[in-house]
C-alpha cells in the first residue's frame, strides 16, 4: 500500500511567490495534501477561500496550532514587505522612501512571526520544515536593511539560524532577486555566504523558487542544509530539471 501523502502547510499562501508554492502543491494533490495559511479573510477568499487555508496571525504563537496541527512539512513565505512613501516623484532624480506599517516591521514579522511558525511545527511534530530567506544575509550593511530602518535581512538571518538550531530537519532557501517571469525555463544555481551577488546571475523568477520549494519536500539530501539560489538567463545553459542533481551540489548546513 503507498505511504500516505504528506500533508504540506505553506505560509504565506496569500504572497506572490507562496501563492505559486500553493498552486503547484494542489496541482500535484497525488504526492501532497497542501494546507496554506494567510493573515485575512480577504487574502483566504484570493487563493479560493476553502476549508484548507487557515487564517491566522504568525505574531500570535497561539493562533496557528489549528494549522500546523497534524502537518508533516511546513513551507515559510511569510516575509515583511516595505511600502512606499506617497509624494514620490521620479522625474526629480532622488530615491522614493519606504516604511513597514505599525506591528508589520521586520523584527515582528520575519523574526518573532518565523519564530512562533518553527516553534509551533516543532511542537505539533512536523518532520521538515522549508524556510524561504534571502540572499544579503551575510553583509549588515547591505542596502535592503536600510529600507524604513527594517533591517530586514538581519532578522531573517536570526530566524534561519533559529531554524537551524531547532533540532527539526531544515531546508533554508535564500533567492536572489525575484522576477516575475515564467520558471522552468532557466538553469537554476546554488551557491553560499552570498557568493553569487558578486556574480552576474544572481536573480531567479519567483516561479522557479516555488519550484525548489516543493522539490525541497522530496529530498531526503537536501534536509539540514541552506543554501543561496539563482538563476542563469533565460536561453543560457540547459533549464533545470534534475533536482536531485542540483540538491547534490550543496554542502552548506548554514
């Protein structure tokens, strides 16, 4: 008889790469059970609202045990995102100033809200757990922690790390640059220590993430590792197929 299959939650499901890591779980509903959750009823009624997406705040421990209850992996999205000042205009030269909303800052979300996820799979006994960070981590001057005084890759790296001391069997993704693009065109690459910004390929369509990220749940070589990702262009080398292959060439715990 098959082994049953794994039922997947991703978080995030409402954001515009966990939205793609959603979809493709559910379109492949012969391997996974996916499970998403969002933070308002609004964002649950955009990926079709059913009984399988949970509504919950991540910066309220309590709030996601129902969600993470009976789960075998959990894939983290959820991520701050800086808003635009208004009053911008482009035609004077200058850069536009950015700002997180009150209670959404990276340090609540990226941090305290990845945290209270890790911890409630943890304890609910998922057996993996999928983290998507960022690219950026190793440099605290890189210029995306300016942003609304966020320091926003600093607190994903607290949150990776707290994963990968949890003792539950990890997976950190950290992409590049997210384009809007189609994915399964392009030769995919990992790399570490953010090696590849120095590179000229260091972008990846957000479809091509969503992808690592349910290969990840596949592969028992790529548990307890992290590693960096991105993309060559479209056109160059031969599109990624293999992920076994790809999974092998990482050799980073962190």
């Amino acid at each position: 008889m098959a082994a049953p299959r794994p039922t997947v939650l991703v978080t995030g499901a409402g954001g515009r790469t966990g939205q793609i890591v959603f979809s493709k779980l559910r379109e492949r509903s012969d391997q996974f059970a996916a499970r998403g959750l969002v933070r308002s009823e609004e964002s649950k009624q955009k990926i079709g609202g059913a009984d399988d997406v949970y509504v919950a705040d991540i910066r309220e421990a309590e709030h996601l045990a129902p969600a993470v209850q009976g789960a075998d992996a959990l894939v983290i999205l959820t991520s701050a995102s800086p808003k635009m000042k208004p009053g911008f205009d482009p035609t004077k030269g200058g850069r536009p100033e950015f700002y997180y909303e009150d209670g959404a800052y990276p340090e609540q979300v990226d941090w305290i809200g990845q945290k209270n996820q890790i911890d409630a799979a943890k304890a609910a006994g998922v057996k993996h757990i999928v983290l998507v960070g960022s690219m950026g981590g190793t440099n605290p001057n890189h210029p995306l922690n300016s942003l609304g005084n966020g320091n926003i890759l600093v607190w994903k790296r607290k949150s990776e790390q707290y994963l990968a001391d949890s003792g539950v069997p990890y997976t950190i993704i950290r992409p590049g640059g997210l384009q809007d693009k189609d994915g399964g065109v392009r030769e995919l690459i990992v790399g570490k220590d953010d090696e590849l910004l120095q590179t000229d390929t260091k972008a990846i369509p957000r479809a091509d993430v969503a992808e690592v990220c349910v290969q990840a749940l596949q592969y028992e070589e790529v548990k307890f590792k992290a590693f960096d990702l991105a993309s060559k262009p479209e056109g160059e080398g031969t599109p990624t197929k293999d992920f076994k292959a790809l999974f092998s060439q990482v050799t980073a715990r962190f």
